[in-house]
C-alpha cells in the first residue's frame, strides 16, 4: 500500500479553489497523495494559467467533470451554477470515483468535500469511503448557516431565507459581527430566485454535513472564538496562508503576474496601496474612474489588480480617464491578475484595499497589513465587520448619496489609516497570534495532526 490517497472537491469558484488546495499542499507534506477534482471549466483555467507547473505537482493529481452548464455560460451566476452542481455533478462524481477505485493499489481512502458540495460525503459513503467537511470562510458564516432552522424559527426571515425584518441587527453569538438580515448570504446574491435556490442549496448542505466526524475550517480561535466556542463541532485548522509556504500550484484561474514583485522590490517600506477585489467584484465605469482618481490623489505608490472582466460593458484599457497613466507614471503599477499571498508578505505594502474575501482577509492579517473594507457581497459584509470593528484593523470606505465611494473618501481614508500607527499596531499583534496557532503545539497545528491521525489511521 501506497500514501493515503485523498480525494479533494472544492465548491467551483476561486475563494473556495484556492484555500482547499492550500490544504492538500499541506497533505502532501504529511505523505498523502491528493487527488483535486475541479469543474472541467475551471481545470482549463488552472492548467491555463500554470502551464507547466501543473504538470510537476507529482503528488497533486489534477483532474475534472462536467458543472452542467454550457461553454459559454456565466459561471458567476450563482443560481444556474448551483442548479447545475445538483442536477448534473453528483452522477459525474460518482462515475470518477467508480473509476480510481478500481485501480487496487490506489483507492480513496477518504474525501475531503467543500461543504457546498455536501453531497459528495453522501456519494463517498455509497463506496463506504471516510469523509470530511472542509470550509474555507470565517466560522462565523457557517455557524449562520448551521443555525438556519432556528432563524425561521424565531421569525427572522421566512421558508425562502428572505428577511422578515431586514433592518433590525441580530447578533448570532457573542463576539460576532451583528449583522443586517439583508446582508445574509443568500439575500445579498441578487434576484429572488437565485436567492431560492443557493438558500435550498445551502439548506441541503448543512444537513448532509450535520453527522460528519470531521468538520474542518480555515480559520483559528484567535480570530473567531466566539463563532467557535458556539458550535465546537467546527474545527479550526487555519490560517492555512499562515504557513507561510508559497506553493507554485495555488489553484488561481488566471496567469499571476510576477513583475509587480520586482516593481515592489524598488518602492520604500510600507509605502504602497494594494488594490485588489477578487474574482467577483464587477465595477461600474463611474465607480471605477472614481477609484483610478482616488489613487491618483493619494500621491502614494498603488499596486492595482485590474481584472479583464471587472467593469461592466466597456472594457477597462477604455476606462482609464485621459493621461491618467502618464500622470501617475512609474507610481501605478497595474497588472491582470497578482502572486497575493507574496505581495501581501513584501516589505513594500502599507495597506490593502480590499473586497474582504475571506482568503484575502486571513491573507492580509497573516501578515499584519492594514486593511480598507470595499465589499461588495455574499460574506464580504461579515468580514468587513471583522476587520473594522471586532479585531480593529482596518476602516470602512462609504459610498455617498448614489452608493459612489469617491475619490475624496478614498484619499481621506488612506491618510487616515496610515497615520494612525495604532491599526498597523494591531494588525501585527494579530499576526503574531495566527502564526502561532499554526506552529508547533497551537491550538490549529493540534487539531490539524489530530485530523492528519485520523486520516492514516484504519477508520473502518
């Protein structure tokens, strides 16, 4: 017999790739073999995007099945991607599964499933093979989704997940974000129906995970005790970018361009504004123009992800407003997509303008950056509380009376963040007390040795 062989399925977008295969890095380490399997979209876009390196990720084994939707459909419309999960990849699943388990020497011995694929822990026991829950957000939002049943029972939203009283704040548990129901995960994705069914979706997914032996998370007791002491069966093992291991295979969906390491190499200490929103975020052309101008009225060095796909319509090369380049010259470097975890680490980075994304969150306080909050939906608006007001480590930007977050307020909150030396403060206490729960006898390395235990030991 061979290293335990995992079977690991993110949820398919780029929040929930990325982590997972943080952790399967992780895995290898400890003498597993991974098998990752990606939509086969999204394996195209990491094979794309990697080349080469895909291929010398020995104990990385990439393969793929079909989401249900079509080539040309947009994936980032949540409801036809989550109807497509549930009617068409379960079947694709089991086939693949079918298929490695009858090669004898290299069975599954278990599978690692997002939580948002619920239904592959269902599929795996079919085969009698172990299975975990992995999630890759705060514990917070997943300890909202596990108390689903009791908020429509206490009559703070309806059957449909929609807000019964959207306006009044609940708290779930102590030293938690308090939150607008409107805010709600579910709620914040757009129209009704799509509300529907990712509410189904997540309903059905809480209730598979609800017997699971391990309940694993990216997250750590000194970030979210309150969320953990509440629901104990959720078991931290991150932050996984706290292990500080920059593997050349991260799972990103688009080619990282490195050159902006060097750029940053040539700016001051703490010096430069890194801009980036994640995979999501979509900006109008007044939105947009209003942060290039912000930026630009900072008079500080900026580092600026600008996604091919972030603005509606036009594409983004259009929207740069006349001699917007030559005026900030050699200052602005903007690229497609960044390396993240290796920016965030450089010397050169002052703060973080951010959508709050989860990864981006951890990554940012794993090493001590300051953060501006611009969310922009779904748990972005818990882990902006988080940040501003729980840990203390960064400001919110405000949109004025048309929701415009101007140029004037970035300015004004740039200089306010950077001049108050009390959130760099911190936002370095705080990564010193993540890097240490994932070192050697803290509290996420213990239950990550004691999750790698089970996973070697003969479970059935």
């Amino acid at each position: 017999m061979g290293n335990p062989h995992i079977l690991a399925i993110p949820y398919p977008a780029q929040g929930h790739v990325i982590p997972l295969m943080e952790l399967s890095h992780r895995l290898v380490d400890h003498g597993f073999s991974i098998t990752f399997v990606n939509t086969d979209f999204n394996h195209k876009r990491v094979k794309d995007a990697f080349g080469n390196k895909v291929e010398g990720e020995g104990s990385i084994h990439l393969v793929s099945i079909p989401d249900g939707m079509e080539p040309g459909e947009d994936r980032n419309h949540l409801g036809k991607l989550n109807d497509g999960i549930t009617n068409v990849m379960p079947s694709e699943f089991r086939k693949l599964l079918k298929k490695i388990n009858g090669f004898e020497d290299d069975k599954i011995s278990c599978v690692i499933a997002d939580v948002n694929m619920g239904w592959a822990l269902d599929i795996a026991a079919e085969f009698q093979i172990p299975g975990s829950a992995f999630w890759p957000a705060s514990a917070f939002l997943l300890a909202l989704l596990l108390s689903t049943n009791n908020l429509i029972d206490d009559q703070v939203i309806d059957k449909d997940g929609t807000p019964i009283n959207g306006e009044k704040m609940i708290e779930l548990c102590p030293n938690t974000p308090a939150m607008h129901p409107k805010n709600f995960l579910w709620v914040s994705l757009g129209d009704f129906t799509t509300q529907k069914i990712t509410f189904e979706f997540s309903k059905r997914n809480i209730k598979t995970i609800k017997n699971v032996e391990w309940l694993i998370c990216n997250t750590s007791f000194d970030l979210e005790s309150g969320a953990l002491s509440f629901f104990p069966q959720i078991l931290p093992i991150g932050p996984l970018s706290a292990t500080n291991q920059l593997e050349p295979l991260t799972g990103s969906f688009w080619p990282e361009d490195e050159t902006c390491l060097k750029w940053l190499d040539q700016q001051q200490p703490s010096s430069v504004i890194y801009v980036a929103f994640g995979s999501f975020t979509v900006f109008d052309p007044i939105q947009f123009q209003e942060l290039a101008l912000g930026l630009e009225l900072s008079n500080r060095p900026f580092l600026w992800v600008v996604r091919a796909d972030i603005t509606q319509g036009t594409g983004c090369e259009q929207l740069y407003l006349k001699g917007f380049k030559t005026r900030v010259g050699s200052r602005g470097k903007m690229v497609g997509w960044a390396p993240q975890r290796a920016v965030l680490a450089h010397p050169s980075i002052a703060c973080f303008i951010s959508h709050c994304g989860w990864n981006s969150t951890v990554e940012g306080l794993s090493n001590g950056v300051p953060f501006l909050c611009w969310p922009y939906f779904a748990d972005q608006f818990i882990d902006e509380t988080y940040i501003c007001e729980i840990w203390k480590i960064g400001l919110s930007l405000r949109g004025d009376e048309k929701e415009i977050i101007t140029r004037e307020e970035i300015k004004s909150k740039v200089e306010q963040l950077l001049k108050n030396d009390s959130f760099k403060e911190r936002a370095l206490k705080l990564k010193g007390l993540v890097m240490n729960t994932v070192k050697e006898n803290g509290s996420s390395n213990k239950i990550f040795n004691d999750f790698i235990e089970w996973m070697k030991s003969d479970k059935s």
